[in-house]
C-alpha cells in the first residue's frame, strides 16, 4: 500500500515537471527525510551524479524566529516533493562593481534569487555505489564571503563533475544566515544564528544522508575564507559530540583570543533607524522582528558609517556556545575536535587589491599585508597552536597561477582560486586547462577524499603521496600546484612559507 501511494504522489510531481527541459526527475530517488519525502533527478551534464536541490534544513527564521537560533524543518507531509531547483540564497550584503571577484571571475560568486526563507540544502551523490548499495563518505562544504554573502550555489563550486568523475563519495552544499541576519549582536539574543544553522546541517546529514547512499559515520566538514572560520569554529564548541569525524579549513581560522565581543551597539543603532530605538533588549528585538525584511537589507547594504553597512560589524560574538572568547584554553582542556587539514593560497591579498579592467602590475603592498594578516598568519598561529597541544593537524600551501581561474597572472593563486581546482571545474569558463592543472585538481582531490574516507590515518592522494603530519615551524607542509617545480604536490619544510609573505613575518 505505502509503495502504491508514494508511487502515485510521484506520478504528481513528474507531470508536475515533465514540461521542464533542464529537469530529469527520477522516480527511484525518491528519499524519505526528515524535512519529507523529497525526489531528486539526473544531473543535466553528469549522467551519473543524482542530485537533490532546495531541501529544507530548518524552519524558515522568520517573524519571531529572525535573529534566532536554528530550528529543525518540519516534516513537510504529501510529496514526493521535487527537489529540482535551488532556492534561494540567504540575504547578502555584497561588494559590488569593482571587486576582482565581481568584475573579473564572477562564477565565484552566487547570483540566485535572495530570500529570508533560506535554509535550504543540495547534495550530489554517484549513481555506480547506489546501484551497488555501497555506502560512501560525505563531505559538508560551507561557503566563504565574509559572513556577508555567499551559499550552496556558486558555479565554482558545484560537485557534480568531481564526483561524476570519482564516483566515491557525497557533496551536501547549503545556505546560511548571514550579515545582521545570521550575525546580529543583538542583547535580546545574543548568539550567532548563522553558526547554529551550520550544526543543524551537521545534524540533518548525520539523520539522513544513509537514504542517499552515504556514510553517517564517515562525514567530514570544509569550508574556505569566512567558511574555513565557521569550521574551525565548530570544533571549538562541539568537541562531545562533533558528529563529523574531520575538518578542512581553506584560508580561514578561527578568531584570535580575546578579538570577539559581545558588544550589541551595532544592533541597537539599527535598531534606532526602524524606530526600535530606547526600549529593553527584549522589547528591542521583538519589534526588529517586524521590519520589512527587504528594508533591513537595503539599509545595511547602503549605509557606509563606521557602525552600519560595508564595515561589516555583523560578524562572530562570543556566546560562549557557537563561538568562545579563549580558543586557547579550550584547547588546553582538550575542548576540541580533531582532525584538521589547514592551509593558505600563496596570494591570498591580490584578491583584494584595487583593481581595474586594463591593470596590468600586480598587487599593491597594503593588500599584500591583508593577505598575511588576514588570512597567513591566522591560519599559521592556529596550526601551531594546535600542535602544540598534540591535536593532529597536516598543512598545506596552495601556489597554482593557473590562467583560466585567474586571468591576470599578477593574481597568482589569490584567495579562493583553489576551489574550482578540488571542486574539478577550473576549465568551466575561461578555457582549457594545463597538465599541471588537472594533475594539481586530482590530487588535491584525492588528498580531500582519502581524509573524508578514513580521517583517522594520513591522508593520501593519487600517487601515493603521504600527507605527513605538521608538527610546528619545523615541520612538513605539502605545497599544491608549483610551476617552479612542475610537480601537482610535494612535501617541503614549513620554512616555504616565509616565501609567502616577504613583509615580515607574523
């Protein structure tokens, strides 16, 4: 009976969609959830890659919900539902019409519709293991974008062609709150939301990713930039119960001992401008609660004061449960999850740089600085912290100048470039790719999936290559994409890294 009528709902939903040439509905992907009975498709370029797109993850946080932590989505009743499209990504606030990112390579930047109701995820899956009823490892990618825009939809970083190339393990991407959002630091609340709604995925995968062929036990979680700081994040306040069983953190850590604060005047000054103003913490948010969400986000998005706007006050406050105001005592009470594989791109600033169409020299040295500041020194004084507290770290440095990812060789290997290389899309947009490029993406790959795979032993990539474990400055690192060397990865001393920074050291 309970066959009879899935199979009749799904009769719905594929006359539903029959007249939709990008969709190629399935009727056996149909996957039971907790959020409901979802049906996925065939991916329109990848024959063998099954995806489901726009799943709810959580309850969407609006009305009474804004500005609050996470909540498990309901189980939407009826369905199958179709899972075929991206919904839409969380409200952003971004910088526009002169970054590198923008102007330059814009597949790095997610361009969906925008909503409030945002906390949707996608996963990819290989269809050779589930004809095969072959569980798979899992990895949980978590976008960058300064906490201020970004979500599960950049064309960079869409799995399908990896996975369809691999067929060994599952991708999940999602959306998450983000700006005054995800970051209010607001008295009435004081939390950071869009850090809740990154464990809620974390706990969606651990419930439900068996339906879709993966491993609840073998779940790792990356991310990059903003992404990399929500990672290692997470291992400070989940080191009981973790549910993943490793870490990757691309240019980004955590923040340093005694930066965040739990100072809410940023909110209350907005708060002020909606007429908010003058009234108790609870009162305060109660009434921020019922401003148009679309006037929010115009006023932060256009304001450029010194509280308000582009200087991003809405970032991580220390709760004390998401995030801490003393990493390193945690870690010295062992307050962590391990493992972690860490690392930084050769020219993390150049992305950041002032920049013009017909530039042709290369990054000024303020931005230069950036990069070490922001991203070489925060990632290096990490690591080390965490060798030096026995906790299992390998390291990396990522130098490919590949031209189709960065189309002005004084770029380098900027922030970000190394995406589309482990993600297998780097010859998506701007032409082939060279030998170095795919040797680089495959191993780097491989290194990703052998540590999704098993995260207890050494990661290897496709060679055979080892990943040795960091052990301080003078220990190994494994450098990906070197031209000098024409090799796609090898190990060299941790004194490689004084190359990446000239300006001094951190």
């Amino acid at each position: 009976m309970h066959n009879r009528i899935l199979f009749s709902l799904l009769s719905t939903a594929l006359a539903q969609y029959a007249n939709n040439p990008y969709t190629q509905l399935d009727p056996l992907l149909a996957v039971n959830t907790t959020s409901g009975i979802y049906t996925g498709s065939v991916s329109p370029t990848q024959p063998n890659v099954h995806q489901w797109l726009g799943i709810p993850f959580g309850t969407p946080p609006v009305n009474s919900l804004r500005f609050l932590s996470a909540i498990p989505a309901p189980y939407y009743p009826g369905g199958p539902h179709a899972a075929v499209n991206y919904k839409p990504i969380c409200y952003q606030n971004s910088d526009t019409s002169s970054g590198v990112f923008w102007t330059l390579v814009p597949e790095f930047q997610n361009t969906d519709e925008q909503s409030e109701d945002c906390l949707y995820l996608n996963v990819w899956a290989p269809k050779k293991p589930a004809v095969e009823k072959k569980k798979v490892p899992v990895l949980i990618w978590v976008c960058g974008g300064g906490f201020a825009e970004g979500g599960g939809h950049a064309p960079y970083q869409v799995p399908d062609r990896w996975i369809e190339r691999t067929q060994g393990h599952i991708v999940v991407t999602f959306n998450y709150r983000l700006n005054v959002f995800g970051f209010p630091g607001a008295a009435g609340a004081l939390g950071n939301p869009g850090l809740s709604d990154i464990r809620l995925v974390v706990e969606w995968v651990k419930d439900n990713i068996e339906g879709f062929g993966g491993d609840s036990d073998r779940i790792v979680m990356w991310g990059q930039s903003a992404g990399a700081n929500a990672v290692v994040s997470y291992s400070y306040a989940n080191p009981d119960d973790p549910i993943v069983t490793g870490l990757i953190a691309d240019s980004g850590a955590a923040a340093a001992d005694g930066s965040l604060t739990t100072n809410t005047t940023g909110f209350s000054t907005l708060a002020k401008a909606f007429g908010c103003g003058n009234l108790t913490a609870a009162e305060e948010l109660a009434c921020m609660q019922k401003v148009d969400a679309l006037a929010l986000q115009k006023v932060i998005g256009d304001t450029t004061g010194p509280v308000l706007g582009r200087e991003r006050v809405w970032g991580i406050v220390a709760d004390n449960v998401t995030a801490f105001a003393n990493n390193t005592q945690r870690l010295i009470e062992g307050k962590i999850a391990k493992p972690l594989i860490t690392g930084v791109n050769k020219n993390e600033g150049s992305a950041f740089a002032d920049f013009a169409l017909n530039q042709t020299v290369g990054p000024d040295t303020a931005s230069v600085k950036i990069g070490a500041s922001m991203f070489v020194c925060s990632v290096g004084r990490e690591a080390d912290k965490r060798v030096a507290h026995n906790m299992t770290t390998y390291r990396y440095l990522f130098k490919g100048n590949f031209s189709n990812i960065t189309p002005r060789y004084w770029l380098g290997a900027m922030h970000s470039s190394e995406l589309p290389i482990v993600f297998g899309t780097h010859d998506l947009f701007r032409g082939n790719s060279t030998e170095l490029e795919f040797e680089t993406g495959y191993s780097m790959e491989a290194f990703w999936f052998s540590f999704t795979n098993n995260s207890n032993v050494a990661p290897v990539d496709n060679t055979g290559l080892a990943w040795p474990e960091y052990t301080g400055e003078t220990g190994s690192i494994v450098v990906f994409g070197d031209e000098e060397t024409g090799k796609a990865s090898q190990i060299e001393g941790a004194g490689v890294m004084n190359d990446v920074f000239p300006l001094g050291e951190c």
